[in-house]
C-alpha cells in the first residue's frame, strides 16, 4: 500500500473537483526496489517543489509515497485508434497525482505514468519498460529546448521489478508534466454515453483552464473549438519543421491544450522521406510524416462532432459553424508550415514563390536522401562559402542554390543576419533514433545511463554546434538505422 510521505506539493487539484464519472481514484502501486535515474532540478524549481533528498525523489516518483496534497487519479476518455472507434480507454497506466499553479501562474500536471494498474487498464499491467521511459524523458525534454509545445519529463524512477512484454524488461516510472492530459477522447468518452451534461461541463472546465477569453466569445464553445484549431494546426506545423514523426495520432493521444503528448513510438526522420513511417503497428502507413497534418484535421473534426450542440440550437446552422470551424485549419497550417519553412530558409520577409522555393528544396532531399536535419543546418555553411563549393554534399542542390542566393539578394538583411536566423531556427542536435537506442541499450544490458545523461546535456542546447559532442549530430551508418520504433505497451 503507498504511504503518505510528509513533505506536501504545493497541489490545486481542480480536475478531481470535477464529477466522479470523469476520473477513477486509484493510488499508484508499490514497487520492488525503486533506485533514481534522473530529476529535472530546473523543472521542479520551476514547479515550486519543495527541496527533496534523493531518498524522498525516489520514494514518490517511483509512487511508494504520495507526497501531502495529491489526490491520485486515473482519468476517464475514448478514442479512435487508427480510425477504429473505443468508447472506454482511460489512463491505464497513468495515474495524476494533482495539479501545480508554478512560479509563472501555469497550471500544471503532475502526473506518473506506468506505476500500476487502473480500473482502465483492461487487463494490462500499467507499467512502463525502462526503454519507453528513456525515450520519453530524452524526446520531450529535447522538444522543450527545440521550442515546440510538449509535455515536460520531471523524474525517472527505475522500480528493481521486470515487465513482461515479447521478453522480460526491467520496469520503469516516469514523472510528466502538461499543461493538462485532457484529450480530444475526453470529449469522446461523454459523447459516446449521450451525456452533454458532462460535455457542458467539459467545455466550461476547459474554457477556464486554458481558453478563458472563449468565455467573451458569442458562442463560447465554437470559440474553444477554433482556439483547439489553430493550437493543433501551428503545433503540427512544427513537427513538419524538425522532421518529427508522432508515430500513434489517435484522438486519445491529441491534447485540447496544443502541447505535444504520449511519445510512444516517435522518431526523428535521418534521411527525408515523406512516406516514413516508424511504428511498428502502423503498417497502412496513417501515421505518415506527410500525413500528419490530415490526421490531425481528422481528429479535430471527431472533436467538433461532440460539441457542435452547443454551438446553435439549430442543427443545420451548428453543422455549417462546424464545418467553417474545421476548414480554417487548413489556411492556419499551410501559414505556419510556410512561416517556419522560411525561417529554416533565412528568409525575413514573404514573396509569393517562397512556398515553391522551399518544395523544391523538399524535393532535392527526398531525391538524393539527404539528412533532414543536416541539410537545414548546412544551409549557414553554403551561405557564407564560394559557390564552388558545396557544403550541402550533392551537386542536385546547384540549380536551387541559385535561386535561393537571388531570393536572398532581394531581401535587405545582411549576410551575418542571416546565417544568424539559419543557425537559430536549424537545429544542430536532434535526439536521434540510433543514439536514444544505444543510451536504451546500454542501461538495459550494462546498468549505464552514462549515453542518457550525455544526450540530455547535449540536446538543452540544441541550436548550439557543440563540437565536443559531434558525434550525436551524426546520421547512423547504415548497419546503425533504426527501422521500428514500438509502444511500451
């Protein structure tokens, strides 16, 4: 049974003020022989915790103590996983411990994820492998420093037990922090039991956490809708800049807060490719890197079919107010897309054939299999060489290397400013899928986390060239490419 330890979290917990039918309460399980691996200082000062000594950290993020305050919970939600509709899924290895208003006035999330069975867990263990621990932690604390919206990792908490998926793993807890884990499936799970009571008070509950100028808005539920819009639209628009694949985008794994969230089976593109796909159970590809903006309008208009009630008693007028709703997404995307496409191109200002030149560019990459992130990250190294030379390794890149250098004449910023933009909005360092394997690897067959600690250093600094660690910039050797990525499910 889990103790109550006596240092209290300074907890808020609104989401368990909410009726019962929206959560289950649930304590996390106790585990074996729990041992630290990693604690986000920053994030916790952050957070305002209390100081905790290694042994406290320990004891409650691996869920053998509640800390003073928490009031754990198992929140309730559907979703549609590839395209397949589930009426009840839940947090089936997730158990929100309570809610923190930070040093900034931010409501936040705190929240273990593989510390035990639920009542959602439909016959599943509810722990978490050390593998898909790690590759959390390092993948969303580097989206945090590349400055795209995601879930923070607090701590990770090795339990001293194995977890039993195609061979026995050594288990694993980890501490996430969001701005809230409500999904488009929350909205789901109310809609598929006919009970707008709940969704009213979904909306409500969401306006106040993050939308609270929907609550001015004529019709304040369209204008969370639209606000939920825009939020998924610029965030998708990001992935797209730093080559990110998602890898499982159903509707229980969209948060209505805009924040990235649930890196299960997600990889980083090497050499670009618009069709790749990494998971391992996506073999129709729906999870495509070129996809992921379809997807993600897919998913926004199963949102809209939960909350169109609300936006007109009529139900044509509502259905005609869903539809406009939904289709700004697509001119909200293609703006963000473009707009960080230009600043990957060190282009200040707009012309008309910028979408083009940044195809084309695309388009080389996909022709000669170039690195993604190498590529981009050339492009200050081509601006400031003899045209002669040709930092970007192929001689495809002649004839758009031109084009682009007359793009640039026209603009008035200087050389040095450019490159500046270059270098600031292309990332030297992304958590590449052979590294984060070899850091797994080495913990599980050598108790290391030496690579882990390593990596995490290098990717706080992500835009930064940092030659001492060259070697993680590098793309894999062939016998090295990562293939399949998996749920740690």
């Amino acid at each position: 049974m889990t103790a109550i330890n006596q240092t209290r979290f300074p907890f808020d917990n609104s989401y368990a003020r909410l009726p019962e039918d929206f959560f289950a309460p649930v304590p996390p399980g106790t585990v074996a022989s729990p041992r630290l691996i990693r604690f986000n200082e920053s994030l916790a000062v952050e957070l305002g915790l209390p100081h905790l000594g290694d042994a406290e950290k320990t004891a409650i993020f691996s869920g053998n103590e509640l800390p003073g305050g928490a009031q754990p919970i198992a929140m309730a939600y559907s979703g549609h996983q590839f395209g397949h509709f589930s009426p009840e899924l839940g947090d089936g290895r997730a158990i929100l411990l309570g809610e923190i208003v930070d040093r900034n006035g931010r409501r936040r999330d705190v929240q273990l994820k593989g510390s035990g069975p639920t009542p959602f867990s439909r016959r599943g263990d509810g722990r978490a492998a050390l593998g898909p621990v790690m590759r959390e932690y390092l993948v969303s604390e580097a989206f945090h420093a590349l400055g795209v919206p995601a879930t923070r990792a607090l701590a990770a908490v090795t339990t001293g037990e194995r977890v039993y998926r195609e061979v026995a793993l050594p288990g694993a807890v980890l501490t996430r922090v969001a701005s809230s884990h409500i999904r488009v499936g929350t909205f789901q799970y109310f809609a598929a039991r006919r009970d707008r009571e709940a969704i009213m008070r979904l909306v409500e509950y969401v306006i106040d956490r993050h939308y609270p100028d929907a609550r001015q808005a004529e019709r304040p539920a369209r204008a969370l809708y639209e606000n939920v819009v825009a939020r998924q639209a610029q965030l998708v628009a990001r992935w797209m800049q730093i080559g990110f694949i998602h890898g499982v985008m159903n509707t229980d794994n969209m948060s209505v807060s805009g924040e990235t969230i649930d890196f299960g089976p997600c990889a980083f593109m090497d050499h670009y490719d618009p069709a790749m796909v990494f998971s391992s159970i996506d073999t129709g590809g729906r999870y495509a890197y070129s996809n992921q903006p379809i997807v993600a309008q897919w998913n926004l208009a199963r949102l809209v079919e939960t909350l169109m009630f609300l936006f007109d008693p009529d139900a044509d007028k509502a259905l005609e107010m869903a539809k406009e709703s939904l289709a700004a997404f697509k001119d909200i995307y293609q703006t963000a897309w473009l707009d960080g496409f230009r600043r990957k191109l060190g282009l200040f200002g707009a012309e008309d054939d910028d979408a083009g030149l940044v195809q084309t560019f695309l388009d080389t990459l996909a022709a000669t299999k170039s690195d993604f992130t190498i590529a981009f990250r050339a492009l200050a190294s081509a601006l400031e060489s003899p045209p002669a030379e040709n930092p970007l390794g192929a001689a495809a890149f002649s004839d758009w290397r031109a084009r682009w250098a007359q793009r640039l004449s026209r603009q008035p910023q200087s050389k040095t400013d450019v490159a500046a933009l270059l270098r600031a909005s292309n990332p030297a360092f992304i958590p590449r899928n052979h590294r984060i394997e070899q850091a797994i690897e080495a913990a599980i067959d050598r108790d290391d986390f030496t690579r882990f600690h390593e990596m995490l250093a290098v990717l706080s600094r992500p835009y930064d060239d940092q030659p001492q660690y060259e070697l993680y910039a590098r793309p894999p050797q062939h016998e090295e490419r990562v293939l399949q990525t998996f749920c740690g499910t």
